[in-house]
C-alpha cells in the first residue's frame, strides 16, 4: 500500500494520501479538516525546510510563525478561547502528519501543544472542587490568549538526569512558595526549544520550609524565558532531532506568579495517575518518520524520488520482500496507535493501559525498524544527505529514548503489570 499522490486543486498541488483515511477511520469532517491543514502546512512548506534545520541543528522558526499563521499553534485551545477545539485523537494525527515532513518540527510542537491539550481536555476530566476549576480556567486563559493572539511557545522540559522523568521520585528542581507566587531553583536536560520557547513548562516540586519533597506536590509551572535568573547552557550537536535544540535550562531563583501554574497544586500527580496517554504524546512524530520511510521506499523503487535518476528497481523480488515487510510492520504500528490514541481517557482500564504501553513501544521501535529497512532496500544512492530518507533513519532512531515511556520502561511495565495485580508480591 503506497500512499499515491492525488492532485487537488487547479494550481496542480500534489497532495499526499491522509495517513489515515478519515472515511475507513471514522473521523469527522471537523477532524478531516485540523488533519488536512497540518499535512498540507507539512508537505507544501516544511518538508522543504527539514533539511537546513537538520544540517544547522536550527530551530524551525519560520515553521512556529507559519503554525501561529495556520491556528495550529492553538489546536487544542478551546474554539471559544480562539483555537482549533481538538481532541487527543484529532490532535495525535495531525501531529503524526507533520512527522512525515519534519521530524524535529512534530516533537516540539508536541511539548508546545501538551501545555494546552494537558491544561486543556485533559484537566477537564479531572477532580478539582468549584473554586479551584474557575480560578484555573481563568489562568489557562492567559497562557492560551498569549497562544492565540501572540503565537506565544510553550515547552515542556521534565528531564533532569535522575529517575523523576520516569516518574520514579519527585522532580528535583523545586518551587518554594513566596508572597504572589514561587522562586524555581534547579535544572533541565534535553529540554527542546531552549532559547526558543517564550515559556518554558517545567515539572517543578513544590517544597514549604522543612517539608519533604513528594511527587504529589508536583507544580507544572510556565516559566518565562526572559525571566531574571533564567539561562540555556550547553552545545547541541546530536545523532538525530537536531532541529530540536534541546540544551540544558538553568534556574536560579527565578521568581514566578501564581498565574503562571498550568495546573492547579496536585493535579499534575492526579493526571499522571489517571491519564497514562498523556506519556503516549511523544509517539505522533514516530508514526509519521514510519510513514515517510515507507512512502520514500516505495517512490524510490518505483523511480519517481524528485532529484533521482528515473531507474526502477522495483523488478527485483527481494525488494518486493523487503517492502512487503515493511508496509506489514507499518500497519500493525498504525493499528495498535489509531487505537491507543482513540481509547485516551481519564481512568482507563488496566488493559488499555497495557496496550498504550505496547503501542509506544511499538511505535518507537518500528519507526526506526522500518527505516532501517529502507535504507537497506534502497542502496547506497539513497543515504545520500541531499534525500530525506537518512535525516528519517537518524531522527527514527529518537523515539524509544524518550522518557517517561522509553522502549526498555515500557517492556519493565508491560512484564511487570501483566504478572502482578495492585498490590501482590512475592514476599
Ligand atoms: C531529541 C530529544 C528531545 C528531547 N526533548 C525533551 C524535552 O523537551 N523535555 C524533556 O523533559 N526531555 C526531553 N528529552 C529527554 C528524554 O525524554 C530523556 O530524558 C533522555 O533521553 C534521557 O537520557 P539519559 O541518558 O539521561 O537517560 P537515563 O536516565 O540515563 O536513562 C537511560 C535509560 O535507562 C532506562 N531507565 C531510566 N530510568 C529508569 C528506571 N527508573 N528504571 C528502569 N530503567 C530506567 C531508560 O530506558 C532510559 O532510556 C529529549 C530527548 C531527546 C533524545
């Protein structure tokens, strides 16, 4: 299954199949819409983009100033708010659609579009009494204005080095309250957007004067990044995403207001608690490389690569193989994803639990699975740094590092919860 090109309009734009077809997925005309427009912003403007940001290791500016442009930036911003009013699902595959096209683009609008969808639908579902849900809407509104109207960035740096990112302790950078707010003193690996983000959404600890810290006492605090005793240390040259620009965020006694919480005091913890797929957000961008790495391989084969001589190769039976594999792998990884990311809910079932665990684990490993296999079944010619094909093979290779649900966090989980009910042990 190839995803053909079909001409859609006058102007002889060639636009790519959907990755998934919004009459066999069921998806509304609204969802077909928000979809279309980020495969067409993707395809039209940042797949010719991906390259330089790729070979500079640049943040994708131009492509945020476009996204404002689009709405896109505030997808998951209520429509009555001046956004898009996406759900999770629509939200997942418009996301996986730009992964096609651009790689470090998709990930980083995921931390962006997270501090809107958690704040956003996902807090919806969650307990807060009546006061405590009007002074939060009120606060969201804020951060979404600022979206909206200003093409304000978001991003979302949890990593630090130690087990918090994974969930096992309470984050080390901590917020100690002060008269209108908080000071943050602490630091952040890997956090995508540095210096590029307007705020960045960092996972902080609140901790009183002789108190403990406690993951339930988790802050998820928007920091502006040209807040006094904010700074972005370290080089960023790495493998693949290196559009990303995911340095190293320092703190130093940076003061914030209360209305820079994106989440009420323990609902962070409560979301993590009852809303697992809020880990599943990484796996968008995957899904797309998949799809890119397939598309390539076929359009290869075939001789139809734009730049490429017009030499079929297509003829030879162990290439049919390869790409039979290959389109195989692809629809189980789109299968079990389509599903984990329609059945996201608050409260889910320990078997949907399970499975949005294996569709990470599935999404992440195939994507670099099946662009190692293209690169394999295209030969040499096609690893050259002037084709996609390589910057999706290193970009691939990403997805199953990302923490909290790394491939190895999510095989520990998978075992461990499938043999053991709440509460059993061996002892
Ligand atoms: C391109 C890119 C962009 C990123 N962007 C962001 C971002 O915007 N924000 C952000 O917060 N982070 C970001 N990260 C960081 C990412 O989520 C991880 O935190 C990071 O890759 C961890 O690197 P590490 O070497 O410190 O991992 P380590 O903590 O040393 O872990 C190494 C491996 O050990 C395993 N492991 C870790 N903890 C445990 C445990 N408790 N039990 C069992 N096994 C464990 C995991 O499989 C993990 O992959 C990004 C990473 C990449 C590669």
């Amino acid at each position: 299954m190839i995803m053909p090109a079909v001409k859609i309009d006058p102007e002889q734009i060639i636009l790519d199949k959907p990755l998934f077809d919004p009459q066999a997925f069921r998806l509304n005309d609204e969802q077909a819409e928000i979809i279309a427009s980020a495969r067409r912003l993707g395809q039209t403007v940042f797949a010719g983009r991906a390259a330089a940001y790729d070979r500079d290791a640049k943040f994708p500016t131009e492509n945020y100033r476009d996204l404002h442009r689009t709405g896109l930036l505030g997808i998951a911003i209520p429509k009555k708010l001046g956004g898009l009013g996406a759900d999770y699902q629509t939200y997942a595959i418009a996301a996986a659609e730009i992964g096609r096209y651009c790689g470090a683009t998709a990930l980083t609008w995921n931390m962006h579009v997270c501090s809107t969808l958690w704040s956003g639908p996902l807090a919806d579902d969650l307990d807060m009494d009546a006061s405590t849900r009007a002074e939060h809407e009120r606060r969201r509104a804020i951060h979404y204005k600022r979206i909206v109207d200003d093409g304000a960035i978001y991003s979302q740096p949890f990593s630090e080095g130690g087990a918090a990112a994974a969930g096992g302790v309470a984050f080390g950078t901590e917020a100690k309250p002060t008269k209108g707010g908080w000071l943050v003193n602490g630091k952040k690996i890997f956090a995508s957007l540095s210096g590029h983000a307007d705020y960045y959404g960092v996972l902080c600890t609140e901790i009183a004067e002789g108190e403990k810290a406690s993951r339930r006492n988790t802050l998820y605090l928007a920091l502006p990044a040209k807040a006094d005793g904010v700074s972005v240390v370290g080089d960023w040259d790495p493998l693949g995403m290196r559009g990303t620009v995911s340095r190293t965020l320092l703190f130093k006694d940076v003061f914030v207001p209360e209305d820079a919480a994106l989440m009420p005091r323990g609902v962070y913890f409560q979301a993590a608690m009852r809303w697992p797929h809020m880990f599943l957000t990484l796996s968008p961008t995957y899904v797309g490389l998949a799809q890119a790495a397939y598309d390539f391989t076929v359009r290869y084969l075939r001789g139809e690569v734009p730049g490429t001589p017009p030499v079929k190769r297509r003829m030879y039976p162990t290439k049919q193989i390869a790409v039979a594999q290959m389109q195989i792998k692809l629809e189980q990884v789109k299968a079990i994803w389509f599903q984990a990311i329609t059945e996201a809910r608050a409260n889910p079932t320990k078997e949907q639990v399970l499975r949005a665990y294996a569709a990470q684990y599935s999404v992440m490993e195939g994507a670099n699975e099946i662009a190692t296999l293209a690169i394999r079944t295209c030969g040499g010619q096609a690893m050259l740094k002037s084709l996609p094909l390589e910057r999706i093979y290193r970009d691939s290779r990403c997805g199953s590092l990302m923490l909290p649900w790394t491939a190895e966090l999510c095989l520990d989980r998978i075992g461990r919860e499938a043999l053991y009910e709440t509460g059993e042990s061996d002892d």
